[in-house]
C-alpha cells in the first residue's frame, strides 16, 4: 500500500518535472520539498545541529572569558606601553618587588617619556563586622595617579589625594565588603563614599566607587595611593610590584624593552606581551583548557552524531525519490549539489539558531557573576565547527545516493 | 505556522543578534587618564633621580646647651631672624638665685680684703714701733719676733683675701655665663622653618629626632638629587639638568650644580614614615635653582633630570 502510493507520488511528479527537469531551481525546490517532507526528521537535524553550534560557542566563549579575566587587570591599566618588573615574574598576580631605585634607573634610559611606580598586593581587609576579606591592594602613583580604574560610578580619582581616601570596586563594594546586613540572613548592605574599612590596622576612608573588570580570583580591587599602599602593606624591605612606563612617541617598543633589560636586568614587556604572558601561565598550569577542550569535543561529536544519523536517515528515507530523479536521468553532479543545499540549508540554520541561543545565553548573563566572553574568532570558531559537521553528514549521504541503482525505484 | 519560514528568520535574527552581541561586548576599555600629567626629560639619554628642596645652609636642627624648662618663644614659624638673635629662653630662675648667691659671696670677699688690709695696717703700726726702738734692752726679743710674724702673716692673709675676690668673681662668670646659655640664640641669619617647643615644655639637650627649632636660610634654595649608584657612573658635573614640580609638570627649573657630595649615602625612602626603609646607596649632588622659577616650599619633593651620555651603545650595566 505505501510503496502503491510512493510510486503514485512519484509518477505524479516525474510527469510534473519532466518539464523542466533541468532547471536547478526545480531541482533546489526539489531537495527543499524531500529535506523538510518530514518535519521530524528536520527539526531533529536542525536541533542537533543548534545543540552542537550552541555547546560550541558558549563553553569557548565561557572559557574566553575565564581567560581573559586572568589579565584583566592588565588591560584595564591602558595608559602605560610597557610593564617592568623582577625578571622571574611569571604572571600578574605572581609579585615580586623591586627596590624604589628602580623606578629611577627605568626612568633614565632614553626613550622613556616617563616611568610611574606601581603597587599591587594581596592585604587584609578587616570589615564593620570583624571578618576578614582579602582584598586587591593598587597603589598609584601619588602625584598623577596612573593606572587608575577605568570607569569611575561614584568621586573622582583626584579624591585619592584626600587623606586616608581608597576607592573599591563596585562589586567588591556591593558584595565581598559589604556591610552585614540587618535582618539575619538578608543582604548585605553596600559601601558607600564616606565607609571607611580597616587595611592591616590602618584606617581607610572610601572616597570613590569604580568599575573594574572582574579578575581571576574575583577579590574586592582597592585602589590608593603609592605611599599610602606602601604604609598599608607589611614592613618589607622592598615594595614596588611594577614600573609603568610610556614610550617617546615614535619609540619603538621592542626596542625599548630591549633597552630596558640590557640597563636594568629587570623583564620588561609591551601591554599585550605581558597580558599573553599572564594567559600562557594560566593555559599551562591550571587545567582550564583541558575541561573546555573536552566540553567542545564532545558538543561535536553529539552534534555530529545527532545531525549525521539524521540526516543521512532523512537521505535513505527520500532514496526511492533520488532513484526517480537518477532513472529520469538526473546527472550525479546535480544530486550531490542538491543534498550539499540540504546539508548547507539545515547548518545556517542550526547554525544561526546556536549562536543566537548563545549570544540570548551571554545577555542574559551579562549583569552575573559569569565569565563570557564572545570574539567574532568563536562565530567562526563554531561555524567551521558546523561546517565540518554538515560536510560529515552530506558525504555518507552523497556516497549513498551516488552509489544508488536507479532500479531500487521499482524493487519492491 | 510554516515550519519552512519560521527557522530560517529564527536562525536569521540568532546570527544578527550574536553578531551584535559580539560588537556591542567587545568594545575598549576606556582608559583612566592621568590626574596630572607626568612630567618626562627634556633630554635624550639622562639619568632620573628624586630630589628633596633644602635651603642652601641646609635644615639648622636647633639644639639647646642645656636641658630645661622652655620660659618664653620668642619667635614664629616664618621669622626672619638675624645672627645672635634669640630664639628661646630656658627657665633660669635657679641660675638667677645662684647669681645672686655668688654676688653676696663678691661683696663678702670684698669686705674681707677690707678687713685684712685694716689688720695688715695695725700689725705694720706695731711692728714698726718696735723697729723703731733702737735700745735692744727695752724690748724682748720674743716681743720683736712676734710682731715681725704678725706682719708677715698679716700679708699673707691680705693676699688670701683678695685671691677668695678672685675665685668669687669666677665664680659669677660661671653662673653668668650658665644664665647666657639659657637663652638660645641664632647661629645665622635665616628662617625659623619649623617649631617643635612651646613655653612650658622640657627642652631636652643632645641630639632629638624630632629638633626643637629648624632655622635655614631661604635667600638661596637647593635641591638635593639621589642618584643611584648603578647610575652614578654616568653623572657628568657640567651636565644640564632641570627641575619639575610633583603635581604640575609646567611648573620646572634649570638646575645649576652647586656641589656633589663625595661621600654616597644609603637612600632613605622618602615616605616620611617612622621606620625608613634603606634601599640602596645613593650619591647625592645638589643643584641651585632661582627660587622665583617655582613655588616651591623646603622639603618638597621633584623629579629631576640630569643629561647623561648615551650609553645604549654598550648597553648600561646589566646586573
């Protein structure tokens, strides 16, 4: 009974196509028609393939964005070219300090236009209600205060220069040094201007709230003076993490970080050397990537398994279809270009389905505790990924079509 | 609905909406600009050092002989005071009662000379009576002897008695001398820079951390230069130098070389913190600047350049 009326189908249609039987677009219709015949079938591939596009976009854009927030820090100090520090530092958080002289020696060497100390170490915080939080301690040069946060909500950075005044970031504020709150159990109350906290028994008064892209370990950023960091910090006999230096304009970096090494014996390295720097030591001693690395694997290889077994069941399914199209003479060439339609068809749009699901995913996440970061490199990332994918799934199918005897149309 | 058409605008409007979210997360971080701007040399090749104002006499800690009591200030942060001048005075009610102890003890040795002169004169009478006599039988010979020694002894007690005039008069030197050195007085023409006393309070004598007085000439200002000594094989006397203000890189000077001194000194961090860290060695060269170029106050601190010889050439010294 089914094959009477599949053969009826076919008669049908073969009296309709014999018209224009050479005519792509017919044929483009053709495969469209036998693709989404059965809407099951291409609702399975479609969403294999949006599973395997979304998996494939949004762990690498998580993974980016843990990254990236491992020299965050770096980055938001975007006003110096060059960082100069103890030869042996290995990243951004890894401190060792150098003696105040050096900051003299780095400013002497030609080609500098001027070189400011930085201070920045890890100092407890005592809170309103007797705990401790370990804090991020900036400290910046007194006089021009370089390297400050980027974005200030609440004062200005010039109201660093007020006594005792430190300015926290605004998650810090909000979160890990904010107030207990009155009610057991509810939430804490924010820091305000005007709070004032205890660094290492010393009294700090916050004169500014700023935001700062969110760090690695996610502890509260202070930002202070030099001095007053360096009388913040415990007595040791050197205190100065970092020099921050700006070329001469015209001054080429490598070349200036070559000089400064040769000079001084300390490392330096342009913004972006120390940033890849910082990201080289988290690839190769947390095991980060390795997690996300087999997060990708397996969203391809289900995605795969998914959208290939389907779609190459959708192509045996329409195989009495490709045999009429073979019989009436339909070159191989035409009907390996309408399943590659199919294969393209379904991949944009799964494809377009996952990155949108994605990006809704990063939105929605934007205000969060979340790490995301999404590149146009991962749009092409996932869209090679998908490809490769339909390309998997279209080949068993071409194979079969290929390989088919237009004789099957009349076998029982 | 039409499954055919519904996808493919989902999938359409997905890739646009990532596509914007991927331009929309990405943008640069601003960046923070500097407060004021960074002051940067003048000159090609220079060595940086941080420089401390001083006045050309350099800060007078001003000391007191003697510990005491503080009794009047008689000047203010701000004076200009000449040489000689007096600073303070010291409680000096004791010494003054001491003076006048050792006066009383003066007119008690005076009176005395008085006294031994008057017996020198009645001894002198009686013995030259008995001189006078020329027939040996109408004295006793012992009476003669005795009345020659009461003159002699007479003498002597006279010069006893003036000698006690002498000690005495030393004696009130001393003490006018210990009532001078209550009173602090300037040991040059200058500024009181600072005041650390005030009446009432115990000036301890020695050297203090914290000095009682600080007294510099202003009329000249200099600037005290630590150069590092890894740099101080590069510094040339007769190099230009100059001068920037912390805070305002407009404001700057061009430094003359006063004097370098010889001896290199270990740095002290200028944090003005109690426990000064030592660093390293520096040596310290000091340059003279004309004071109306900046508003500039002792103890403030600069950025000081000072032109060096290129040395990239053979590239510094490595460490």
């Amino acid at each position: 009974m089914n094959t009477l009326v599949r053969c009826q189908f076919s008669l049908h249609d073969k009296l309709k196509l014999s018209l224009a039987i050479r005519e792509l677009k017919t044929m483009n219709h053709i495969a469209i028609k036998m693709l989404m015949g059965d809407k099951g079938k291409y609702l399975g591939i479609v969403m294999g393939l949006t599973f395997a596009s979304l998996i494939m976009t949004q762990q690498p854009a998580i993974f980016l964005g843990l990254m990236s927030r491992s020299y965050s820090f770096i980055s938001d100090v975007g006003l110096p070219d060059i960082w100069v520090m103890d030869a042996k530092v290995q990243f951004i958080d890894d401190i060792k300090p150098l003696q105040d002289t050096e900051l003299y020696r780095v400013r002497g060497i030609s080609g500098v236009k001027w070189a400011m100390p930085m201070y920045k170490g890890l100092l407890k915080a005592r809170l309103v209600d007797g705990t401790f939080q370990t804090c991020n301690v900036v400290g910046l040069d007194d006089a021009t205060l370089i390297g400050g946060p980027p974005v200030m909500l609440e004062g200005k950075l010039a109201d660093l220069r007020r006594s005792d005044g430190i300015i926290v970031d605004i998650d810090g504020a909000t979160d890990k040094l904010g107030k207990p709150s009155p009610i057991p159990g509810g939430k804490t109350i924010p820091l305000k201007v005007g709070d004032s906290l205890e660094l290492n028994d010393h009294r700090a008064i916050i004169v500014g709230i700023a935001k700062v892209t969110r760090t690695f370990q996610s502890q509260p950023v202070i930002y202070t003076t030099y001095s007053r960091a360096k009388s913040y910090a415990p007595k040791e006999r050197k205190l100065l993490s970092f020099v921050l230096v700006k070329a001469k304009p015209g001054q080429d970096l490598t070349e200036l970080t070559r000089r400064i090494r040769a000079a001084t014996g300390l490392a330096a390295y342009t913004q972006k050397e120390f940033m890849s720097l910082t990201y080289e030591y988290f690839m190769h001693n947390t095991g980060i990537p390795i997690n996300f690395g087999i997060s990708v694997l397996l969203g391809f290889i289900v995605g795969a398994a998914i959208a290939g077994q389907t779609f190459y069941n959708s192509t045996l399914e329409n195989l009495r279809q490709f045999g009429v199209l073979k019989a009436m003479g339909t070159s191989n060439w035409i009907l390996l270009r309408m399943i590659l339609l199919q294969a393209v068809l379904v991949g944009t749009i799964g494809y377009g389905l996952g990155v949108g699901l994605t990006a809704i995913f990063g939105y929605s996440m934007r205000h969060s505790i979340l790490a995301f970061k999404f590149t146009w490199e991962l749009l092409l990332f996932s869209g090679t990924g998908v490809s490769l994918i339909c390309i998997f799934a279209a080949l068993i199918s071409i194979i079969k079509v290929i390989r088919l005897e237009p004789a099957i149309v009349f076998k029982g | 609905m039409q499954i055919k058409y519904t996808l493919p605008i989902l999938a359409v409007a997905g890739f646009l909406f990532a596509a914007y979210t991927v331009v929309n997360s990405n943008k640069p971080i601003p960046v923070a600009a500097a407060v004021a701007p960074p002051s940067s040399a003048p000159f090609k090749s220079f060595i940086a050092g941080a420089g401390i104002v001083e006045p050309k006499s350099r800060n007078i800690s001003i000391g007191t002989p003697l510990p005491g009591i503080v009794k009047t200030l008689v000047v203010k942060v701000g004076d200009k005071v000449k040489a000689g001048a007096p600073l303070f005075y010291l409680d000096d009610r004791d010494t003054r009662a001491e003076l006048a102890v050792k006066l009383a003890d003066l007119a008690k040795a005076k009176a005395d000379v008085g006294i031994e002169k008057a017996s020198l004169v009645d001894t002198k009478t009686l013995s030259n009576l008995a001189e006078a006599i020329t027939d040996r039988r109408a004295i006793s010979s012992e009476e003669l002897l005795k009345r020659r020694n009461a003159l002699l002894i007479s003498t002597a007690k006279l010069d006893s008695a003036k000698a006690l005039v002498q000690q005495a008069e030393a004696a009130l030197a001393d003490t006018q001398t210990t009532l001078a050195r209550l009173v602090i007085e300037a040991p040059i023409d200058g500024e009181v820079l600072q005041v650390n006393i005030r009446p009432g309070e115990f000036a301890q004598a020695g050297a203090l951390t914290t000095p009682l007085l600080v007294l510099g000439n202003m009329d000249q200002l200099h600037v005290r230069v630590d150069i590092d000594e890894n740099d101080a094989w590069r510094f040339a006397k007769n190099s230009m130098a100059v001068a920037f203000l912390r805070g305002n890189r407009n404001f700057k000077a061009d430094l003359t070389l006063a004097y370098v001194e010889p001896f290199v000194v270990p740095k002290k961090s200028l944090t003005g913190d109690s426990t000064e860290r030592v660093d390293t060695r520096v040596l310290q060269a000091l340059y003279s600047f004309e004071r109306n170029q900046l508003p500039v106050y002792v103890g403030q601190q600069m950025d000081v350049f000072i032109e060096a010889k290129d040395s990239s050439d053979n590239g510094g010294a490595p460490l």
